[in-house]
C-alpha cells in the first residue's frame, strides 16, 4: 500500500503509551524506526512526552514494544532467526 512520505505505518497503544512506527527504503534496505510516547494530563490539557515514569511505565513500554517488534517481523520474515 502507497503511503505519503513521513506517514507511520504502524502504532499501537498500551494504556497511556503509544508506539508509532515508520518505515524507510535507503539503498534496497527497509528501516524501521519508531517513537514511543506517554500521555498525560495537565490539568485540562492532554500532553505528551517521550520520558517513561517509573517501573508501571518501564514494564508497559516492554510489552508494548514486543508487540511492535512482532509487527515489524511480520512484515519482515527475513528478520527472524532461520529467516530466508
């Protein structure tokens, strides 16, 4: 599928963390990068940012991470052990 430039192929969402994903071709290679971003409230005002906040957030960001890399893999089958 056609995507414009710089538009995330891919975000999932544990509770207040959110991964987003890209992806880049450079010289034949795929790249993939990624964000990930904690919500919270200010007040009023819904915020972001890319600092975790204590052991709840580490362990969110761990399973929230194996699914994006189970994401990317399946777009990849060549990044698995064995892979062609």
């Amino acid at each position: 599928m056609d995507r414009p430039a710089n538009h995330p192929i891919y975000r999932a969402r544990l509770r207040h963390l959110l991964c987003t994903v890209w992806e880049t071709e450079k010289d034949g290679e795929t790249w993939h990068t990624f964000q990930l971003t904690r919500r919270y409230r200010e007040g009023n005002k819904w915020k972001h940012s890319t600092l975790l906040n204590g052991l709840a957030d580490i362990v969110l960001a761990h399973e929230l991470l194996g699914i994006v890399a189970s994401f990317i893999i399946s777009q990849r089958p060549s990044l698995c052990i064995g892979g062609e």
